[in-house]
C-alpha cells in the first residue's frame, strides 16, 4: 500500500458524493429514509409501481412469520417487463447488451433483437412439452443465451435453475434431481483462460442420474465435439432459429416462482433457495436504480458475476433489463489474455458502472497500478463491490486508481436469500467510510444482536439480523419449508439471520464481519465446511477431515483442511495435491483447500463434536482460548505447533 493510501486511512477520512456526480444524482438528501419509514409497506407500493402490472395487487403484504406474501393478487411477467414494454415505448434499438467472448468476439443485442431471441426461445421450451411451473435447468457459460434462456423460461412461466458452469457433474446433477428439471440448456463448451471447459461432457456424466431430464438444448459455443444422444439432445441452432417469434407472455401471479437457485448449506446438501415474482423485480429494479444512480439514455453498466451466482440474476439480468439498461457480458477471466482485459473492455465500450467483488479489487491491487494505467478510465461515473466485506485499503486504492477520485464507492451487502441489495451507500447522498457497507437502504429495517436475541447497542457488534419482511425476500427452500424455519429464522426469535456477524460504530456505520457460522465464503461464494469434508472423506486414503475458513488477502477467506489419513497411507506433499484435485472434481476448482495439514487427531469434546473455532484459531495463529471442553486438551497444541511448521500452500 503506497504512503498516500496509507495516509488517508491513518486519518480516518470520510468520503463525501463528489460535487460533480452529486448535480445529477437521482437521490442527494435523506429525505427517501424519512418517507420509506413513514409508511414502509407503502413505500414498497410505490416502488412495485414503476413495474408494469396487468393486474394490481389487493394486499400490499401477507406476512406470517416466517412465510410472506407481496403485492397479493398482483399480476404481471418477468420477462415483459425487461423486455416488451421497452420495444413498446419505442426503444427496441436502444443496445440491451454488449457480448465480448474471451477469444475477442463480440456481438450487440438491442431490445428488439433481444425480445424476438427470448420468444423463440421460448416457444422451443414450449415445443419440448414445458409448461407453466415446469423447472428448467441452465448450464452455460457467460453467453448472450444464458440470460435467454432465462428470460424465455420467465416469458412461459417456467422456474430456471441456473448451475454455475464451474461446477461439477455431481453438483449439477444434485440441483437436476432436487428441481426435478425437465430440460436441460447446455452448450459443447465455454471459455476460460483460453481453454474449453467441456459443458456437455460434464453435463453427460450428471445425465446418467437425472430421470426428470427429457430433453437437452445444446448451444454451439466452442466447436469442440461433443456427443448426442439421439432423441434426447438437440442443437440450440436447429430448434431455435425455426421458431416463431411470437410468444404471448404468461400472466403470473405476484408470488409465482420466478426461479430457483442453489446455496450452500451447512448439512452439505445445497439449498433452493426461492424467488417469485412480483417482489423480487420491485426490489431488484428499485436497487438497481438508485444503488447505482441509473440514466438508462447516457449510462453503460458493467456487473462482471456470472448469472450462475445471485448477482448474475439481479444485476446482470433481472434488474438491468427492468430499468431499461445498456450492460456489458464478458464471458472470460479478468486476466486473459492480459491482466488488463478488464481495463481494456472499460475503455472499449466507454462503461459507466462497473460492479465487481473485492477479491477481484485485491488481485487488481497486487498486479499493480500500471495495468489500468494504460487505459482510458474516464468514462466511470460509479464503482461498486459485492459478494463480502471490502477491506478499507482496497476501499481507497479502488476510489483512487480506478475511480480516479470522481466516482463514488457503492460497497453492497446483500445475499442470494435477500435476493437484492439490503445494505448500501445512496452514491448521491451517504458520506462513505472506506470499508462499511454504512446504513440499510430506504425500506429495509436490520439490527445487530447478541447471543440471546437483544439489540446490541451502538457502538457494538455481533449477528446481523433483517427485522421484517422485504420484497425480494427468499420465499422458502425448494421442498423444505421446515428447513427453511430453522435456517433463517430458530436463532433469534422473529428475526431473519443467514450467518453474517457486523458491528456499528458510533456514528450508526455497518460493518460487515464475515460469516460466523459453517459456511465460508471465499471470493464472495458461500461454501459449506460439511461439503467439503465430505468430498475430502469421500478420497479412500482419508479417514476424517474437518474444514475451517481462515483470512486471505485476496479471496477474503481461504479454506484451511485437516485431514486424518486411514492406517498405512503416507503423509505428504503429493498426496496433499491430490486431495486438493480430488474436492475441486467433486464440488468445484472454488473449493479447492488453499491448506491441507495431515494430522494423527483433531480436537473434540467429550461427546465427539469438531471443534472448529479452535481450528480457525490455529489456522489464524490466535490465541487458542477455552479448551477445558477437549477430550484431549493437548491435541489441538500439536496440531497448532504442527500446522505452523508446515503451511502447505496452494499456488495454482
């Protein structure tokens, strides 16, 4: 960190809006918290109104602790209001999106385009027998077809499952057979750091357990051959282009699902997470408007999360498209085929919002400032971060070297439950702090609570908990409504709580802590420690393993591994590798353990349960605290002393 960031932290300077971007700024005084106070439910009315509706809604809210209801007996379509009613006011030429592959083509879509590729689309999901409430599962890379296909699912009233194309055959055949899709969207491959990511080969192999799938949709990205099974799989480029592009929409209802997406859970089977309709777009739009100050005639938006995670669906998609928004898709690596690809495509499209997640910050940080030096950053007018806490240092170094010290710094808290941003700077109007997300946004109510559910008071920390119902809540677990009572709301008495310690300075500040339950979030991914030892014991020579998440400078956190090996197996450094590999096959290259320590013990107490604090306390070199629980008080001492020593690091 050079001496001026240094400084600037030092002195613990605050950050105003910039005189300049205040004068157009849709929002510049805190008069919207007033008003959203006054009457929230009715706040959240007005706000559903900016969407169009072909029936409006009896009942604001329908709230029944812990299941909610909004804009009761409203009617409307996802999809119509991201797409038709833009064409119908007369801006189908207006760019919806630019596509930049990571080989260096490109293509624009404009509304107009983008509606008739969405109606076709869908009248080939129609053609494959998938109907209203029928899931359909997703599989891509970051292509122009991958929102399509979302877009044409919502048109037809079809709930998608999107499945991040880093993810493995178990973990996409998981989410098959837990949706129960009917079809599945793929393509041969993706491209990532210049290679082919084999999508249809992966997806074969889940095929093999998915009985629900009748049809495959496989879309020609990379020209890799791939197999096709007759009757089954067909080329995206003989059913769609054929297709009509008439689509009537299907008209939903307010709490109709919208989609269905997956998270981590702390059993270690992923969770379908659920969104409807009316709700979310009221939030995802109302956000993305004002968190990110919207001039859908003059702004170029660039959010770089692939829709396989939240981010992509809100604020690549659903949001953008809502607002009538030009953005940017890129479908490659920040670093490819140089580290500034991401500078150059800023400057290529002249970008005015870019949002991205600090672990990319961080990793900017370390390339160095010359790589955004040799490009012409003067388009942005807004940065922003998502996905985990941003450390103030790369807070400033973000405001100073990409902003340039014009733009404002939107630092966003939110989740895939929350299903849109809850806590955020109003760019125009809040004094930021570099590395506090600062104050709920208008309409949404959070406290901060101890250990038995009461107000923490301020300054103080402890667990981040939303006090009431807000639209783009999630509506349960797909399948599970008990699991999802006691997930989100058994901690503390009518209060939603997903696992996120924050504290509040004296000024009334968030700031975000981290998770502080068995989910690790490395590079913003939530990630459960019970999945990952469960593919580290699934390895024959493994035993027992238990997982912990410890600081990184980069990724935020980083999984830490202890592995007891079975009687025989040999301890060592190719071994550790393999083990590595063995969790990145199963689950993803993003679970991949960062450290693996091979251990004759681990710490339990007297009725067998891990001790996982006193591991993130090895794993952090902190001071072990209470061990009188242990039933062997002196392993976790020769695993720290070991641990140490040791250190296996992955460099990949």
């Amino acid at each position: 960190m050079s001496d001026t960031l240094a400084a600037l932290l030092q002195e613990g300077r605050t950050f105003p809006p910039p005189e300049a971007f205040r004068k157009n700024a849709l929002i510049t005084d805190a008069a919207i918290y007033d008003e959203a106070e006054a009457d929230w439910q009715g706040f959240w009315a007005r706000q559903a109104l900016a969407l169009s509706w072909s029936e409006e809604w009896h009942t604001i809210l329908d709230w029944e602790l812990p299941f909610a209801k909004w804009f009761v007996g409203g009617k409307l379509n996802a999809a119509y209001n991201c797409l038709d009613r833009h064409v119908a006011a007369g801006h189908g030429d207006q760019v919806a999106f630019y596509w930049e592959g990571e080989p260096g083509d490109s293509r624009e879509l404009t509304y107009a385009q983008l509606l008739d590729e969405v109606s076709r689309t869908a009248n080939t999901l129609k053609s494959l027998g998938v109907t209203k409430g029928d899931r359909v599962a997703i599989y891509l890379g970051m292509v122009p077809e991958l929102a399509i296909s979302m877009l044409a699912c919502a048109r037809i009233g079809a709930p998608h499952s999107v499945v991040f194309g880093g993810f493995t055959a178990q973990s996409l055949k998981d989410r098959i057979n837990d949706a129960e899709a009917r079809v599945l969207v793929t393509a041969d491959g993706a491209f990532r750091r210049g290679s082919v990511v084999a999508l249809k080969e992966i997806a074969d192999d889940a095929l093999a357990g998915t009985p629900s799938i009748e049809h495959v949709v496989v879309l020609r990205r990379t020209g890799n051959d791939v197999e096709m099974q007759a009757g089954r799989d067909q080329w995206w480029h003989d059913l769609v282009p054929q297709q009509s592009a008439d689509c009537p929409c299907e008209e939903m209802d307010a709490e109709d699902l919208l989609y269905i997406l997956y998270t981590s859970g702390t059993t270690g089977k992923p969770k379908g997470i659920m969104h409807t309709t009316g709700g979310y777009m009221t939030q995802v739009a109302y956000t993305h408007k004002y968190v990110f100050d919207l001039h859908p005639d003059d702004d170029i938006f660039w959010c770089t999360a692939d829709c396989g995670w939240v981010t992509g669906h809100s604020y690549v998609v659903y949001g953008p498209l809502a607002n009538r928004t030009t953005s940017v898709i890129y479908e490659g690596t920040p670093d490819y085929p140089d580290k500034d690809r991401f500078w150059s495509l800023v400057e290529k499209y002249r970008i005015t919002t870019f949002y991205t997640a600090p672990t990319a910050i961080r990793t900017f940080m370390k390339w160095g400032d010359d790589l955004p030096a040799k490009h012409d950053l003067s388009s942005l007018r807004l940065i922003g971060t998502v996905g985990e806490p941003i450390n103030p240092e790369a807070w400033v170094w973000y405001y100073k070297v990409i902003g340039g010290e014009r733009c404002p710094v939107v630092d966003t808290w939110w989740q895939t439950e929350t299903g849109a941003i809850m806590i955020s700077p109003l760019p125009g109007a809040t004094i930021c702090k570099p590395g506090s997300a600062t104050f709920p946004l208008p309409g949404i109510e959070a406290d901060i609570v101890d250990d038995a559910g009461n107000s923490v008071p301020i300054p103080g920390g402890g667990y981040l908990t939303l006090t009431r119902p807000w639209p783009s809540m999630l509506r349960g677990i797909w399948g599970d409504p008990e699991r999802y009572r006691k997930t989100y709301w058994a901690r503390f008495d009518g209060k939603y709580f997903a696992g996120d310690g924050a504290k509040r300075d004296e000024e009334g500040y968030y700031w975000l802590l981290g998770r502080v339950d068995d989910i690790m979030l490395v590079s913003g991914h939530n990630i459960s420690t019970t999945e990952v030892e469960s593919a580290l014991v699934d390895h024959p020579n493994v035993a027992e393993a238990a997982v912990v998440g410890r600081v990184d400078d980069t990724t935020g956190q980083a999984i830490a591994a202890f592995v007891i090996l079975r009687g025989g197996v040999e301890a060592n450094d190719a071994l550790a590798a393999e083990l590595r590999a063995h969790v990145a096959q199963l689950i993803g290259p993003i679970a991949r353990p960062k450290t693996i320590l091979f251990t004759d013990e681990l710490p339990k107490t007297r009725s067998g349960k891990i001790m996982r604090r006193l591991l993130r306390n090895v794993a952090e070199d902190e001071a072990l605290g209470d061990t009188t629980t242990l039933a062997d008080p002196s392993v976790v001492d020769g695993i720290k002393s070991r641990y140490l020593s040791a250190q296996p690091t992955d460099d990949e």
